[in-house]
C-alpha cells in the first residue's frame, strides 16, 4: 500500500470535530442540522449511490479462514 504524507490525502476531507463543539452546538441533531445534515440528504445519497456487490464464494472462505486463524 502505498502512502503519500506529504500531500493532499483523501483522510482530509472532512473537518473533524470534538465532542464538546457538538455538545456547544445543541447536541448531535442541531450540529448535524448546522452543519447542512439532515436525514434527507442522507437518503438521497444512500439512493444514489451504487448497489453494495457481495463477497464471491473465494472471499467467504479467505475472510473465514482469517476470522478463524485471528482467534
């Protein structure tokens, strides 16, 4: 895997915030609603966006094989 430090990395795209800005906004709704957030636009995205693909027969067995051997 590659790994860029120095430039633009797509971790930051979003503006991480704390706890207690949340808690000074109004709580988790009124901060979501402040932020421009709300359930619809949640639905829209989730509408749009592309169908999940499942995992093939050969992933199955390589996750639960990983599963069984990280116990």
């Amino acid at each position: 895997m590659k790994t860029n430090l120095t430039g633009k990395g797509t971790s930051r795209t979003h503006k991480s915030v704390s706890p207690e800005e949340i808690i000074a906004a109004g709580g988790t709704t009124a901060f979501g609603i402040k932020a421009g957030k709300n359930n619809e636009t949640l639905k829209k995205a989730l509408k749009n966006s592309p169908e999940p693909e499942p995992f093939t027969e050969e992933e199955w067995a390589g996750l639960l094989k990983q599963m069984a051997n990280d116990k």
